[in-house]
C-alpha cells in the first residue's frame, strides 16, 4: 500500500463510521462528533486524492470538509439532538 492509500482509507473508514453510527441513530448529524469525523474524514481523503493529483475528488472533499467545518463553527448544545 502506498501512503495515499493509508491516509485514504483511514479517511473513508471514518466517513463510513460516522454514516453507520448515524444510521443506527448512535450520534446524530448534528453532534460535534459527527461533523467532527466528517470533516476529518475528508480532509484525509481530499490529501489522499491531492497525493494522486486527483483534483475533481480534491474539490469534493474540501467543500465537505469546509461545509463540516462550518456546521462546527455553528453548533451549540441547542442545535444538537
């Protein structure tokens, strides 16, 4: 396995973690440990894709990434589930 592939694949088992984890209602979408994992998720497989100079998957993840961020910035106990 190359690096890219490491990071990338720690990267989507987190996305995948946090979909799962929410799907059977164990966090909620908008719990900071939810967009955390998001965010953290995609910046891995935006480098990872960056790392293979795959830019239209490096611009996917980086609006996720920004658009998790975003929901962390915004969030209080008020907005949780």
């Amino acid at each position: 396995m190359t690096l890219s592939d490491i990071i990338g694949t720690f990267g989507v088992s987190m996305l995948l973690i946090a979909f799962v984890l929410n799907q059977r209602r164990t966090i909620s979408e908008h719990s900071r440990t939810f967009l955390s994992m998001n965010m953290i998720g995609a910046l891995l497989c935006g480098y990872s894709a960056w790392l293979v100079s795959f830019m239209p998957f490096v611009v996917l993840e980086t609006v996720w990434a920004l658009f998790a961020a975003w929901g962390l910035l915004r969030w209080s106990p008020a907005t949780a589930d």
